[in-house]
C-alpha cells in the first residue's frame, strides 16, 4: 500500500495558517476543525513550517499567557519533514515512529497534495488485514473457488 492509496480514501484537504498569525488563531483553526496540526505558509505562499498542537503547548510551558499573542513563526516546526505520493506506507511508518511526529505532509514535485497522520495508516493498515482475514476465513472454509 502507497501514500497516494490513503489519500485517494482521505482526500487531499490541508489546512494552512500564515506565519504572521497569532497563535490564539492558530487554536482556534485547530479546535474548530478538531485537527492536531496546520502547515505554516509564508507571505508568499510557500510552506515553512509546521505548527502542532504539542508546538503551542510547548511553548505554553516556557511563557503561558504571552504564547497566545506570539506568531505562528516563533512556535512553530521549521523543518517539515514531508512524504510523496509512491512511497510505500512502511517508510512512512518508519518516518513517523524515527522523528517522534504524528503529522505528514504529502509533497509531489515539490507540490502540497496532502496530509497523512499517524492515525490514517493505523487505519489503512486495519482495512487491509480485515480485508485479508476474511478472505483466509472463506479460503479456509472452503468457500473459495
């Protein structure tokens, strides 16, 4: 199974906050959506980061009332570490479990055309061995032909 294989079920929605945005936004976005993560665009337009909610609550710790009027740049992930379409879900296994992150972004030539999480493999992973069990159940049932 390909990343392409989740984001054809998943499809290819990401929210974005700009850089210059406040963090009480960048909440509010994700409370709203009930979502973990928002790439960070720059003014124009390219992605330059990644803002978690374990980013902000992070930063929470270090200055509690002043993060909520800190912008998204100072909190948030500067190196986005990203996946392609053709990669095989066992190397973004490898990516997600090797760099401690529950969120990636889905990049095809240079192009955002997604977002995977942790989440969404554990449930690709879950759909294919309850597809291959049923099909040894009938197999060993001798309902197969």
């Amino acid at each position: 199974m390909k990343v392409k294989d989740i984001l054809s079920n998943k499809g290819p929605q990401v929210l974005t906050i700009g850089d210059n945005m406040p963090i009480r936004i960048a909440i509010e976005y994700l409370a709203n959506n009930k979502i973990g993560v928002l790439l960070v665009l720059s003014e124009d337009g390219k992605i330059c980061g990644i803002i978690s909610e374990r980013d902000i609550i992070r930063e929470f710790a270090k200055s509690k009332e002043e993060t909520l009027d800190k912008l998204v740049g100072e909190v948030m992930t500067r190196q986005v570490i990203f996946v392609e379409p053709d990669d095989e879900i066992e190397y973004a296994e490898k990516v997600f479990t090797q760099n401690k992150i529950r969120h990636l972004p889905v990049l095809q030539q240079k192009r955002l055309v997604g977002l995977i999480s942790i989440g969404d493999v554990v449930k690709a992973a879950l759909n294919e061995t309850k597809t291959e069990n049923k099909y040894l159940m009938e197999y060993i049932g001798g309902n197969v032909k």
